[in-house]
C-alpha cells in the first residue's frame, strides 16, 4: 500500500468508527446537543503549526464535534422538517465526496451525471408530473424555488415583450406575485433575491389552504400585466395542500405561471393512498422540494421542477470557450451553480433501494406516525390537538399560551423527544413534523409519553 493510499485508509476508517458510534446512538441518545457551540469550539483547539495525522485529525474532529450535535437523525426527532438519512443514501453520499466529481457538465462527468439524470426521471414517473420536464439539483427547498420563480420571471417578462436576461428589471412591466396566506418564507425570500418585491397576500381558510375563490378576485382585479401564482403542497403548521385543480385552473385562465412549493408534501404523489392530496397539481408550470426532508436523503438536496425547460436554460444556461457543452444539455443549465457536489446521486440511491412500492410505504408510514403521535396525545388532558392531520405534520396546545410554552420548554429541557414551538392560527403552538424513515412505534410510544410527562409536569391538566 503506497503512503497516499495509507493516509486515505486510516482517515476513512477513523470517519467510519465515529460514523458507526454515531448512527448506534440513535435509539437512546438525548436528543439536545450536549455541549455549545462555544464549548466546541474550544476544544477544538487553535491551529496547529505543522501537519497533523489525517486520522487523528478525524479523531480529534469526531470525538469534539459529536458532544456538539443534535440528534437529528433519531427517529423521536420532530422538530422542523428535517428527515433522516436512509442507508443507501447515506453511502451514495459518502460515495460522491470520495468520487469527487464536478457535477456540473455532462461530457467530463458523465457518471454522476447519468446517475442524476436517471433519478430525475424516476422522480418525474413516481410522481406523475410531465416527462419532458426539466430537473435541476440544489441545495434545498429556498434555492429550489428560487431557480422555478427565475424561470417563472424570464418567461412571463418575455410573454410581455421584455428580455430580462438583456435589460434587467429596470423599467420592465411590473410583476404581481400572488401567495396564500399560510405560504412558506422561503417563496418570500426567493422572490427578494429575485427582485419581485413583497408578494400579495390572498386569504387562506382555517387549515392554511389558499381560497380558490378568493385567489379568482385577486386575479381579476389585479392592474394587469405578468402574473405568477404560488402554491403550496403541504402547509407548515396543518400540512394541508391548497386545491390544485380550482386554483391553478383559474390562475391559468388569466395568464399566470403557477409554481407549487412542496418542499415535503409533493412527495404525497408517490403514494396511491395519499396522491388525493395533490389531485391536479401536474397542471402547474413548476415544483419545488426538498429531497432531505421525505425523500430522507443527506443534507444538501433540493430539487427543481420546471415543465417547459427553456425558460429555466435562458436564466441559467452558460456559454463559455473554455468549458465542454453537450448537445443534450448540462447540469449547469438547469441550476444556478456552475460547479457542485453531485448531490442528485443519493436522490438515485434512494429510489433504487425504495422502489415504487417502498416510496409509497415511505409515505404511508410518516403519515401513520403522525396520525398515532395525534391520537396518542390527544388522550393527555389539557391537549388540544388544532389541525387535521391528513400528512405529516400535527400542532397542538395546551390550554392558554403561557402553559403551551412551559409544556414545549419541560420537553425540549428532558430531550426524549424534540418538538419545535411555533404561532399558528394566532395562539402559540406546539409542532410535530414527523419525517424520519426509523421513527417506529416504541418511538412514538415514547414521544406521547413524553408529552404527557411535560403536561403533568406543568401544573393542572384539567381543562377549564
């Protein structure tokens, strides 16, 4: 074994021991880091002066870092919408950063790139959506819709006459941008960093869905001129998706390109028993999600969706002398990076080792989670479970607004489970986003029983 060799084996098998150590701790570890970012840092340690051991650097890193981690990946993790990491995607992963390959350009890279582009069209088939689309891999749901709104600006700037990528936004025909009420930050961030400005605001019913009613008053009296229309699979709070057919049906009678964010629920559409929940949203012009969150692959993986891929290649495509352009299209023309990680390979990875059926099972089994996580807790007196549960997410409180938090801060403060705070529907909340493949029964068994544990805890658990 050459010394190159020997570097790189110790190295590696150093990461895989602290890797290992790290999965294994899953079923019993507290869920809160241990120590803080400070305390991390310290210990750290400053920069030494000559070359370090690569495996006692890994060493060094693993033992650190790991008192400083949450345990996101544990199956009684609900906080956020973050899911876990199945083991093929996982390993795919590890396989990309030893790969090491520039998954921008198809030509010198055509391993990770079939790899990808094999994916995508898995992606587009499971989920029902139109064959021709073009996909293009990010790195999460905010830059996934971002690169669809980017299309979705070229194209309804170039229907009014006005070339963006020539002339800017300076002087172009005013946009109008219209959102639920319920909508995601991430599509208000993306259309800032677009240049679009505040959206307008239409009303959402009780669960957060977009009125269909009121978007077609919105569209009628609205000034005139380019429009675009957001939706959303899968609402942060309630997990309610807003009704496709009406809405983009009408949004489309005036001209508009509809854009859905379905950073988790477009996943909805890989399952037979759940695909109701998006009747009808194949219809719009683009889709955005994020693969670590359903889909459980690692950190970084958004992906975006657009039916008519020309528009997405006019704002991203790049022409350069010094670059290998395939006349089938890059990777670059789809995604607003020039050079990535090959981040679409555990994307593969992970629908390999699912397989439609397994896809659909995933769903189901997240959706069942939740379903049992709101029945179990809706038994504890005091608790108020405040959404209907038809996907992934549950929301819930306990009596007024001083004891809600008090019951979140009892839970987050003994770490069995970890449940985000939140303000929906103008009352402090409790939030269950349950999207781990492993969360099993024990651990929804063990979460209820936390909640209640918290309740008791807090003082009387006697409503009124």
């Amino acid at each position: 074994m050459t010394a190159r060799e020997e570097a790189y084996s110790a190295a590696l098998q150093a990461a895989t021991t602290h890797a290992r150590r790290w999965l294994a701790s899953m079923p019993d570890r507290p869920i809160p880091p241990r120590r803080g970012a400070d305390e991390v840092a310290k210990a750290l340690g400053e920069l030494p002066d000559g070359p370090t051991d690569p495996a006692a650097a890994i060493d060094l890193l693993g033992e650190v870092v790991e008192d400083g981690l949450m345990a996101m990946p544990s199956g009684r993790f609900f906080g956020w919408v973050i899911g876990g990491t199945l083991p093929a995607a996982l390993a795919a992963d590890w396989l990309v950063s030893a790969w090491d390959q520039n998954a921008g350009m198809r030509t010198p890279t055509p391993g990770v790139v079939a790899a990808e582009e094999t994916a995508a069209r898995w992606l587009l088939d499971l989920l029902g959506l139109p064959a021709g689309a073009a996909v293009g891999f990010v790195t999460g749901a905010t830059m996934a819709n971002f690169s669809c709104l980017a299309a979705a600006r070229e194209q309804v700037l170039a229907d009014a006459g006005w070339d963006v990528n020539q002339r800017g936004l300076n002087g172009a025909p005013p946009i109008t941008v219209l959102v639920g009420a319920e909508r995601h930050v991430t599509v208000d961030v993306a259309l800032r960093y677009l240049g679009l400005g505040a959206p307008t605001v239409v009303p959402a019913d009780d669960q957060g869905r977009i009125r269909a009613d009121a978007l077609a008053e919105a569209l009628a009296d609205r000034p005139g001129g380019p429009v675009i229309v957001c939706l959303q699979a899968g609402d942060l709070h309630s997990g309610a998706f807003d009704p496709f057919a009406e809405a983009i049906a009408v949004a489309h009678r005036h001209g508009a390109w509809v854009h859905i964010d379905g950073a988790f629920g477009l996943w909805a559409a890989a399952s037979p028993t759940h695909r109701r929940l998006v009747s009808g949203f194949e219809a719009a012009d683009s889709w955005g999600t994020d693969a670590h969150k359903t889909l459980n692959v690692p950190f970084d993986c958004g992906i975006a969706i657009v039916n008519k891929p020309a528009p997405l290649r006019r704002i991203f495509g790049i022409s350069a002398d010094y670059l290998v352009p395939d006349a089938a299209g890059d990777p670059l023309d789809r995604a607003p990076e020039m050079s990535r990680r090959a981040r679409g390979v555990p994307v593969w990875a992970a629908l390999h080792s699912l397989g439609r059926t397994g896809m659909a099972g995933l769903v189901d089994g997240l959706v069942a989670n939740a379903q049992a996580i709101a029945a179990g807790i809706a038994e504890v007196d005091g608790v108020e479970v405040l959404n209907d549960v038809v996907f992934t997410q549950v929301c819930f409180a306990v009596g007024d607004d001083e004891r809600t938090v008090a019951v979140m801060n009892h839970l987050l403060q003994e770490g069995v489970t970890w449940m985000s705070g939140s303000r929906w529907a103008g009352r402090r909340i409790i939030r269950v986003s349950v999207s781990n493949w492993s969360t099993d029964e024990q651990d929804v068994a063990m979460s209820v029983a936390a909640v209640r544990r918290a309740v008791e805890a807090t003082g009387d658990a006697a409503v009124g």
